[in-house]
C-alpha cells in the first residue's frame, strides 16, 4: 500500500505577508505616536526645570533681600555711591555698630557683593542681570491711588546723601537652561527704610 503525504490547504490569506503600503502606514503612525511621546517629556522636563530654576532664583532672592534689609535698617546714613556704570555701588555707616557696610554691584561677573567693616565679603546674589537703586528723603506719600516718592535731592535738583532716608533696590536674576534664558518671574524689589537715621 502507498501512502500519500496531503498537505492541508490553506486559505490564500493566511499565506499573504504585510505589503509596503501597510508598512509604511504603521512606521507612519508609530513615528507620530513617538513623536508626540517625546515632546511631551521635553515640555514636562522643561517646565519642571523652570519650576525648580524659578524656586531656587527666588529663593536666593529672598534670602539676599533679608540679608541686605538687615543692614541696611540698622544704618544711620548713607554715605556713598554710584549709580552708573558696570560697577554700581552704595555704602551707609552704622555708628552703633562702628561699621561701614558696602553693597557692590558687578554687571561683567553678575554678582552683589556685601562688604562690612571687619567682617569677609559676602556674595549675596549671583547670575545677577541688573540691580538699580534709588535714594529718596523718607517713606512714600499715599495720595488716594497714587504713591509720591520725594528724591533725596537738593532745591537744583543734585543728590544729596544727608536727606537719604529711604533706599529703594530692585534687581533681576537668570540663569540658562536648555539653551534658553530663563529669569525670575519678577523682578525683585524693596522700599528699605533707614530706622536709625534722625
């Protein structure tokens, strides 16, 4: 007796493989799924690294703010500074402590450097964009919705340190991050009122 070997058949579908269009519609779709994936992370990695830059610039802000206040309410008088330049500078005395405390304001290395008599030079902020200053006679005047400063000036208009009562600083940090400039959200600014002066 002969045996015959039948191979069952199959239908013609399950013998037919994927055709290039089919591939080229799943690479498509699966490049677009990838795609969208990876910029996602890049948005949520980015924005988590604003969020940390943002607290930790704040931070270093406030922390700068408290330190500077400190000194500067403690002060009798104002006695030097310069307001232009790339190098801006203020310095008051503090007769009960007989000290002399100068905030310095380097533009070229971004840093606010606080020196006082006797003690090391503190760095109190750096990546430090622009630090301004203004002196005024005393605390502001509130008129209805308008806030009045009086500039510590003389009657032609020229500075004069002995009416300094009030120091008004604001400055603007920013460090890179992912190729990008990223800067506090605002700039940080104080109204600091010279206690001791009379």
């Amino acid at each position: 007796m002969k045996t015959r070997f039948v191979s069952p058949s199959l239908p013609s579908q399950a013998l037919r493989a994927f055709s290039l269009v089919e591939v080229m519609v799943a690479s498509a779709i699966a490049l677009m799924t990838l795609g969208s994936v990876a910029s996602l992370s890049l948005y949520g990695a980015r924005s988590s690294l604003a969020l940390v830059n943002y607290t930790d610039l704040d931070g270093k802000s406030r922390y700068a703010l408290d330190v500077i206040s400190r000194e500067l309410r403690q002060a009798n008088a104002v006695t030097a500074c310069q307001t232009n330049g790339t190098t801006t500078w203020l310095t008051v005395t503090n007769n009960a402590q007989a000290a002399t405390v100068t905030l310095t304001y380097d533009s070229n290395q971004r840093t606010v450097v606080m020196s006082k008599t006797g003690q090391a030079s503190i760095t109190n902020l750096t990546e430090c964009d622009q630090l301004s200053f203004g002196l005024y006679q005393r605390t502001p005047w509130l008129t209805g919705t308008n806030v009045l400063f009086f500039p510590a000036t003389n009657t032609s208009g020229a500075i004069d340190l002995s009416l300094c009562k009030l120091v008004s600083l604001s400055w603007k940090c920013s460090r890179q991050i992912m190729t990008q400039k990223v800067n506090t959200e605002s700039v940080q600014a104080a109204q600091i009122v010279l206690r001791s002066k009379q």
